[in-house]
C-alpha cells in the first residue's frame, strides 16, 4: 500500500502503484462507451451530458406497454437522487448514507456480483444539508496497467475507487472535512483520466471548491476555489478576456468585507459537462454563506458562477456570475448541458445551457462564456425583470428583495428555485430541453447569527408554498415538465405535477420522454406535444433520473426510486414544523399522504421482456 500526500495533507491509500502509460487509450475507451446504446456510463450519458438516447424499441407509438422486467431493493430508507450506470453488461447501484454500491449482471440480476459497504463516521450525517443523499457513481474504463474503476464519494468527505470487475479498493482520498460540515453528495465526474470532485456544506459556511484528481492514483491534481485571492480561484492569464465586464481581477475578495470570503460557501455539488475540444470542464458554484445577505456586502464573487476551466490545470478561461450578491439561496450548481446550434443570426456556436435556481434559463457560448441568451423558466418568476444580456445582470424587482427586519411575502421562486438538482436531456433531433422544474415560492424573513464551525450558518426563516399556477389551499401544483428551445426562448409545451419534478428527465429518439414524480410514478410523455403515453406506480417516490439502455437486443429503461433530499427531509425525519427543512416541510406537506421511504432500482421493458422470460433462471439446482 502506497501513501500519497495532496496539497492539503490528505490521505489517499493506494492498494497498487500503476505505471504511467499513453493516456488516450482510456480516454478512447471512455468516449467510444458513451457512444454504446449498451451502455449508459456517465451520469449524463456522455461529456456533453445530453442525458439523449438514439433508441426506437421503445416509443411513443408502443410506450404504453412497458411492463417491470426487474427489480432491487438498496435495503435502505433515505433519499435515493442520481442514477445507476451500465457498463458492459453490468449495473452499477449506488445508495444514500452508508453509501453502499452493488454491482449486477444484466443476464441474471438474481445474485449479487460484488457489494461494497464502506465504514464511515456517522457524525456525518449531523452536517449534512437536506438528507443523507448521493448522487451516483462514475466509471473509468482501466487500461493495460489499470483496471477498470468504480469512482464514488462518501458522506464523510472520503473518495474512493474500487475495482469494477471485483470491487475491491483501490484507492482512497479524503476530499472533505466533516467536522468543519464539509461533506460529500456531489457524483464524482470523470473526463479523460481525470475525476472531479466538488463539495457541500454551504449551510455551514463551507468555502467551496473543485479537485482534480489522476484516476489512476487518487493523487491530487488540482484544486479551484469559489472564493478568495486569484492564486486559489486559479484564474487564467486570459480569464473573461472575451467578457472584461464580467469582472477578471482580485475579485474573489474585493467583493467581499473582510475575510468573509474565508466562510463564504460557494460550493459545488451539481452536475458537470466537458468538451474535448475546447478542453474546458464546466460547472457552477453555488451560493454565498449565510443566506441572509446583510451579513455580507458586495458581489460576493466568485459563487453562483458558470466556470469554464482547463481540465488539466484548473486555470479558469471564463466566470459568469449569474446572481451578484445572492439574497434568496439560488445556488447555481444545476446542470450543463452542451450542445451545437446555430444562433438567431444562423452561426453554428458551441453553447452551454443551464436553467439556474433563480428562474432563469442561461445559454453561453462555452468557448468563452458569451451570453447568448437568458429566458425565465416560467412568467411567474418575479425576483428579476430581466437579465441585461449586453451586461449579463439581472434586472431586480426589490420588491421581493429580503433585508433585515423585512418579511419578504410572494416570492418566486423560493430558495428551492424553478430548476434544482435535476439532471435533464436535450434531443439534437428537435433542439429542445425537457426540464423537470419546481414551482415553489415563498416567504423569506432574516435573522442575525454567528460563525460557528460545524454548525448551521444560514440566517433565515423560510415558508414555502406553491406558485401562482398551483393549489396553495391543497398544498399541491408545485411542479412542472417543460420543452424548451434555446434559440426561440420558447416552451413547445409544459405540464403541470403535483409535486416538483426534482429527479430529471431523459429523451430517447423514440419520441419519448421519461421523468420521475415525487409521488412516486415513473412517466413517459410524447416529446412533441407533452401529451402523457405512460405512467407505473413505483413503491417510493423518485428523486433520481430515468436511463435507457439495450442488452441483447432489448431496449430498457431504469431509475432509482426512494423518497428524500430536501423536498422529502419532512417525510424522512418525521418533521411538523413548517419552516424546518429550511422550509421544506411547509411545501411539501402533503407528500406524506401519496408515498412512503423505501430505496431500490426498477427496470422496465417492452411487455416485460427481459432475463427472466427463462423460467428457469436463478433457480435453485440440488446436486
């Protein structure tokens, strides 16, 4: 066993000590999977995080006799976000807290092919915000010196590689510390040979940042911060060059008094995307710490900004801070999204997409992070007029702003946002985002408090409830499926849920779209017009993204059911009170009444079709 130190006397275990090899051989392995209709890899599908299948098996014409073909129970009761990956005829399955992985062959799911159970501190689960969720695996696909590679992040601030074929630890890195209430739900993100780990615990005044580790070693290769001087934030000599108005210089703490910076969250545990040709890894950073925003003057730079970085160094090409001096929690981890398209003017650009917390849908152009457009999620957001797209501002209406000894009433959305931690799809073919969006505001009221290491640092008293369109009498219409174009800035459809579609969705070229529900169905709806073709009452509610994938000439779609993360914290630890869960009960106090805790993985195929068509299959067999 091999001792590595990272730059912040971390230790990672290595059970072998690889030899160095041409990199492109892994990398090819990667790319080429991801192209598979076999697989379903990434936990967006591929680099660009398209969350898209090219598969027709299943469509809108057949959809409505999908049938379960199987099924696993994860034994466990919290939150279930993210998904299971299919790598070569396996599935991966990753639980909430204690963080468990279970490893499946699709030919013949009755036994389990490895199990992982990793001990950790439960003292983790003290710090930990909105219920003890993860969001899922990532794979590495080896080479001739190092196995293929299960990558996954534990709540305790641990990541840990273990062997795909036996699951075996390989290596282990401590990312986090708990103590401080740094932990870990992001997934872990691998592009190249690099795995990327963000971080948690804004709620604590936890600064954030981003590590690059060598997915062979564990060994650190670079770390980002949100906040502070420019040698830490890792901007680039030709940072925002495109976008001077962005802000370029010592920003990461002129924009803060003092050394709030120190304490000023800014974390980053949503999804990410790369593109290979431009070598630039994105993602957002998250809100500023506390949430009650006299406590901290300026622009609060650089958190809830789209960072386009150097996957190999870290050096930052481009920060676009979407919401200066956040007053409402929007934290900007949502998806990235990549896609090609030709503008208004018809010039094919690379962009970026990504609908924010604060109701505001943001397309750039992700080689330098222009502003390409910025268009409300839904006509009842009311916190920002517009956004400027010459400035990149957002126009605010104080009256929703918050301030101390103010209640804020009506606003929308709520620190929930209009989109959260869902991971949505794009469909090249129709140019359109399906987004799984909240429909949540709500009253905000600030109070004064301390920095306290390890404790809550928030600073605000939240009731939530639904939005116009909703039911606020019922409790209910606090969600939305919606098809968006980023050129036009206009919905083809959108649908109206009982509760926020908080897991995502996935588009397949059959002219479908699948999501999950809160109240725990799983739905297809015809990508076109929205109209509902499908719907299975799964045991729990979901908080997690469908997949598809083919074995053997069978086309199948998957996703993880289990009620929790923030909307389910009143469901999962019994609250009453309709400002705890950060304000989550209150929204959500009708969930209760349509599902109840329970973790597992459904698959579903045409008619049911699937290994267990052989009667035979997993039967006992005396001697």
């Amino acid at each position: 066993m091999r001792k590595l130190v990272n730059s912040v006397s971390l230790l990672c275990l290595c059970l072998a000590a690889p030899l160095a090899i041409s990199p492109a051989r892994a990398e090819d392995k990667l790319e080429a999977l991801a192209k598979s209709e076999d697989n379903w890899a990434m936990q967006g599908k591929n680099y660009s995080a398209n969350h898209y299948s090219t598969l027709t098996q299943i469509n809108a014409g057949n959809v409505k006799n999908l049938k379960v073909s199987w099924s696993f129970s994860t034994g466990l009761l919290s939150g279930h976000e993210g998904a299971p990956l299919v790598v070569d005829g396996k599935m991966f399955i990753h639980t909430s807290f204690p963080n468990n992985t279970f490893a499946l062959s699709l030919d013949d799911p009755t036994r389990i092919l490895w199990q992982d159970k990793p001990k950790q501190n439960a003292a983790a689960r003290a710090v930990a915000c909105c219920d003890i969720v993860n969001r899922g695996l990532a794979y590495w696909a080896g080479d001739d010196k190092t196995p293929s590679l299960i990558i996954k992040t534990l709540l305790d601030g641990n990541v840990v590689a273990l062997n795909a074929e036996t699951g075996k630890l390989y290596w282990k890195v401590e990312n986090s510390d708990y103590k401080v209430g740094s932990t870990l739900t992001v997934a872990p993100h691998v592009f190249k040979d690099v795995v990327l780990v963000g971080s948690s615990g804004a709620e604590l005044g936890v600064r954030g940042y981003m590590t690059a580790y060598d997915v062979r070693t564990g060994e650190q290769k670079w770390r980002a911060y949100a906040t502070g001087p420019d040698s830490d934030v890792l901007i680039g000599d030709d940072f925002n060059k495109a976008n001077p108005h962005y802000g370029q210089r010592g920003l990461g703490t002129s924009t803060w008094e003092g050394d709030a910076w120190k304490i000023g969250g800014g974390t980053n545990w949503g999804w990410f995307a790369y593109d290979p040709d431009t070598n630039l890894v994105y993602y957002g950073s998250g809100n500023p710490a506390p949430w009650n925003e006299t406590m901290r003057p300026g622009d609060n730079k650089w958190t809830m900004t789209i960072w386009g970085r150097d996957l190999e160094t870290g050096a930052a090409k481009f920060g676009y801070q979407k919401t200066p001096h956040d007053e409402w929690d929007f934290a900007g981890i949502n998806f990235m999204m990549l896609s090609e398209q030709k503008d208004k003017d018809g010039k094919l650009r690379k962009l970026l997409t990504h609908p924010d917390r604060n109701g505001i849908i943001y397309t750039l152009d992700r080689t330098d992070g222009t502003l390409v457009s910025a268009d409300k999620i839904d006509d009842t957001v009311n916190v920002f007029k517009k956004v400027d797209i010459k400035s990149g501002l957002p126009v605010r209406d104080p009256e929703y702003g918050t301030r101390m000894d103010h209640l804020g009433k009506d606003i929308c959305p709520s620190a929930m946002g209009y989109h959260n931690q869902g991971l949505d799809s794009y469909d090249p073919t129709k140019e359109l985002f399906f987004l799984g969006a909240n429909h949540i505001c709500m009253d905000w009221e600030p109070f004064m408090l301390p920095y306290r290491a390890g404790q809550f640092f928030v600073g605000a008293t939240l009731n939530m409830y639904p939005g116009p369109k909703g039911d606020r009498q019922k409790g209910e219409g606090l969600g939305q499926i919606k098809a968006y174009n980023a050129i036009t800035g206009q919905f083809k459809w959108e649908k109206m849920e009982r509760f926020a579609v908080w897991g995502g969705t996935a588009a397949t070229a059959g002219n479908v779209v699948f999501y999950g529900t809160l109240d725990g169905f799983i739905k297809a709806r015809n990508s076109d017009s929205g109209e509902l073709l499908w719907k299975f009452k799964l045991p729990s509610g979901v908080i997690g993204h469908p997949i598809v994938f083919q074995h053997k000439g069978v086309e199948y779609v998957a996703i993880l059911y289990g009620v929790g993360g923030w909307p389910g914290v009143g469901l999962v630890f019994d609250l009453q009170d309709p400002t705890a869960g950060l304000g989550a009960v209150g929204a959500f106090k009708q969930l209760a009444n349509y599902t109840q805790m329970g973790g597992g993985v459904m698959v579903f195929s045409l008619n049911g079709q699937g290994p267990y068509d052989d009667l035979n299959l997993g039967e006992y067999k005396p001697n």
